[in-house]
C-alpha cells in the first residue's frame, strides 16, 4: 500500500484559509452599518397622576396613639 504524500497540505491549507478569509472580508465590505446612532430627541412627557395634586400622609400602625 503507498504512502500518503503529505507535503503539500501545508501550502493548501494555507491558501484555502487566506482565500477563505478574503472571500469574507469581501462580504463583509459590501454592508454599511451606522455610525454610533444618536437618540431622536425623546421627549418625555409626564402624565399627571391624581395622587401628586394632593397631599397624602401615610400612617404606619405603630407611630398611631394608643387607644
């Protein structure tokens, strides 16, 4: 049986890996992608909650006079 020649896998793969990489890079060029996207302008507008307009205090139990 003979003997697998095995030297030239080295520059084989080595091509296969650099067109590869090339082929990639060529993809990838063609997409343009945003330059660091700025907010719009968000305006936030506050809603009036029915609870802000008066004032409220809250009892705890335990600061309430005995009875």
């Amino acid at each position: 049986m003979p003997q697998l020649d095995t030297s030239t896998w080295f520059i084989t793969i080595l091509s296969m890996m650099i067109s590869l990489f090339a082929l990639i890079q060529l993809k990838l060029h063609k997409y343009t992608y945003p330059a660091n996207p700025t907010p719009a302008g968000l305006k936030s507008t506050k809603q009036p909650t029915p609870w802000e307009s008066k004032w409220t205090k809250i009892y705890s139990p335990l600061s309430l006079p005995p009875q």
